[in-house]
C-alpha cells in the first residue's frame, strides 16, 4: 500500500498533469466488483474510489468511471474488461488497467480481495501461449511506476 499512497501524493502534488474522474462512492465500487464476478484487489480498489480512472500526463489508468458497464468508452475499465471478455475471451479472473500502447493490456487478477501481480495480457495469443510478463508486483507499485516515468 505504499506505493499506492507514494503514488497518490505524487499525483495531488502535480495537479497539472492529472485527469482524473475523481472519488467514486462505495455502492459504485460494489457495483463493478459484482459485474466482475470478485473483489478487486486493494490497491487497485483504493485507487478507483479515490480518483476513478483517468491520466497522468500520457500515462492512462483505466477504472471506475460510472454505471454504463455495457455501453461506454475508455477509460472505464469496467467496460472494456466486460468487452474484452466476450470479444476475444479476455479470462474472467482478469481485470484490464491499462494497455501498453501496442495492442497489449496490463491487468490485474482477482484473488478474492487479495494482492495480485500486474502483468500484460496479449489478445490474439492462446492461454497456454500466453507469456504473462509481470511489470509490477501489485496494481500500486504500477501506479507508482507510470507516475514516475511522466515526471
């Protein structure tokens, strides 16, 4: 959780850079993890109800954003995780935060409300052929990572 709390410090420290949709209350929040089938894991939750989903400078989080979880737009990582599933069989124990610019997606795993790596998942590519590349330990240490490559 320090990362994640590194991270929020230093974003609310550069105002000028952040474009977030802001806190999102807890019956939304419950919402989404309902629509996922699991809890988030913490960190992720923590940063969804504090600022929802949005950017820092080019880096682009995706969250929480509001209700419309069958039809919406990026940055709501409701929608898009829903979307991905049924399009191109994204795994249900995965929840998609961001993409890598590639076509690539960074995600966490549900485990029941505990921590989880985030590592990239590759559309197109079988489950078993899948490379799993874990870019951070948890969804706060990439938070804090990508906060501090824009600045």
């Amino acid at each position: 959780m320090a990362d994640l709390e590194e991270a929020l410090r230093l974003i609310a420290a550069n105002p000028s850079r952040a474009f977030f949709h802001g806190p999102r209350d807890a019956a939304l929040v419950a919402s989404a993890e309902r629509a996922f089938g699991d809890n988030l894991p913490p960190t992720y939750r923590e940063f969804v109800t504090k600022l929802g989903a949005g950017n820092f400078g080019g880096f682009e989080v995706y969250g929480v954003t509001d209700e419309k979880f069958e039809d919406s737009t990026i940055p709501n990582g409701v929608w898009v995780t829903l979307n991905q599933r049924r399009e191109i069989g994204l795994p249900a124990k995965l929840v998609i935060v961001g993409n890598d610019g590639t076509g690539d997606y960074y995600c966490v795993e549900m485990r029941g409300g505990g921590e989880s790596p985030v590592t990239v998942y590759q559309p197109g590519w079988p489950l078993d052929q899948q490379q799993w590349e874990q870019v951070a330990q948890d969804f706060g240490a990439f938070l804090l990572d990508g906060v501090r490559d824009e600045l």
